[in-house]
C-alpha cells in the first residue's frame, strides 16, 4: 500500500471517528466543531469532528458579512501547498479513487468541464447563498449525503427524521447516485467538476510555495504521469495546472525523473 492511500485513510479515520454516537446518538458539538478542516467534510456527519470550510463560507455570505476567517484559512493552505490536501486528505476524494478502481467502461471529462466548478462556486455557493440566505450546495453536496444525510435517517429511532423525507431528499440521493456513476467510469469525476473547494485551491496552484518542476530535457512525453494521476491531468505539458492535487504520483511513475517537486 502506498504512503499516500495510507495517509488518506489515516486522515479519513481522523476527521470522521465520533465513537460516542453509536451509544449516545445525535452529533458531535463540542468545541472542536469550531474549526474547519481544510476540505469537504460534512459538519452534519455524526462521525465528524469538525466542521466544512465550504458551510462555514456559505454561512457568513448568508448574514452577507464577508467571511475573513475562511478567507484566510484557504488562502494560507493555497499560498502554501495549493491543491494538495485534495490529493491526501480529502475522504470524498479517497472514496471516488476506490470508485474508479472498479472495472468498468472508462472515459475521458471533456477539458470544459473542469470550469463547471468555478460556475458552482460563484452561482451556488456565493450569488445563489447571498440572495437567499439558505446554503445552498449544502443542499445539494453528494458527500454531505452519502456521510451525514443517509445515516441520520438510517439511524433515526423516532422516526421524526424519516417523517420529514421528501423530494429534497430524494434529489440528494439522485445526484449522489449520479457521481457515483461517473466517478466509476471517469477519474475523480466530482473533484473535477463540481467541487467548489477544489475550485478555490485551484486558483492557488500556479502560485503556491510547493509546485511540481518538469525537466524538459529529461521528458519524454510518454504520457505515463497523466495516467497514473487520478486527476488525468498531462503534467509533462502542465506541471501546475489547476486540476493537479499534488498526489505526487507522477514523480513515483516517471520512468526518466523528469518530475520533481520543491517548496519555495
């Protein structure tokens, strides 16, 4: 097993590790709640320790106060690593590379498609959550769905919880079923497309302390990076593009070491 997938479920087991609810019920609001960790990880999960950066954005743009906090806290780990912690800590990312991994037809994302998450950013995390006052991609997230809205129901004795189901929920379970699909037969099809976080880091990677070097007179354009990298991206031709999570499985895969990393 690779350092990465090690670290990956480390860091899946840290975020989401609540025991106490199997016997207590509810969810975690302790004071570790306050903070963020720095990806996709459903405050409402009762397993989750801590809170989503990407909920704790859209409450301050719903009180329409602009949210210096978050601001900084993304912009600190994008100056510094870029996109990185999307490659070895983010569990929704580690749960679509296990997807992938399954036999099946695959295909390539059309190169469009990877700006649909600035437009999810913008339009439904930003404009859409001003307007409205209502979070909205917190409504819609397939992770907050498949780890914090499936096992509240699955877990609720009352019954008050299923009682409340409805279209809404059912939509939830519809997108969430539709990412899954993709992300079996497309690399980190969510990630790539949808992702508002991943879109916020993105903006980083040509600017971050650590960035990935190509040696141009020892490439071969063999193509081998782009297909060990889980986010297909052609690094030998783009080693800071905007999609690249800094897994650093391209530098493990080069056959000639034309690719190295530094911090800087």
């Amino acid at each position: 097993m690779s350092l990465k997938r090690i670290i990956q479920i480390i860091a899946t087991i840290i975020q989401n590790s609540y025991i106490p609810v199997f016997f207590s019920g509810g969810i975690y609001q302790g004071i570790l709640k306050k903070g963020c960790v720095p990806i996709l990880n459903c405050w409402g999960c009762p397993l989750a320790w801590y809170s989503c950066p990407m909920g704790a954005l859209q409450h301050f743009i719903g009180l329409k106060l602009i949210p210096f906090y978050i601001l900084g806290f993304f912009g600190t780990i994008g100056m510094v690593i870029g996109r990185m912690s999307c490659g070895w800590i983010c569990p929704f990312g580690f749960f679509q590379d296990l997807l992938y991994k399954i036999k099946s037809v695959k295909m390539k994302l059309p190169k469009w498609c990877s700006y649909i998450k600035y437009v999810i950013l913008i339009g439904v995390a930003g404009i859409a959550v001003y307007l409205t006052g209502e979070q909205w991609f917190c409504k819609l997230c397939p992770n907050g769905t498949l780890i914090a809205g499936i096992p509240l129901i699955l877990a609720d004795k009352t019954g008050d919880l299923r009682a409340l189901v409805g279209w809404h929920f059912y939509m939830k379970i519809a997108i969430l079923i539709f990412v899954i699909l993709f992300s079996i037969i497309i690399k980190r099809f969510f990630c790539r497309t949808f992702c508002p976080i991943g879109a916020i880091y993105s903006i980083f990677n040509r600017f971050s302390l650590l960035k990935l070097k190509i040696d141009k007179e020892k490439c071969i354009e063999c193509k081998s990076c782009q297909m060990a990298c889980p986010m297909d991206v052609p690094i030998y031709r783009a080693s800071n593009h905007i999609d690249c999570i800094r897994c650093l499985d391209c530098v493990k895969i080069c056959p000639t070491k034309a690719i190295k990393y530094e911090l800087r």
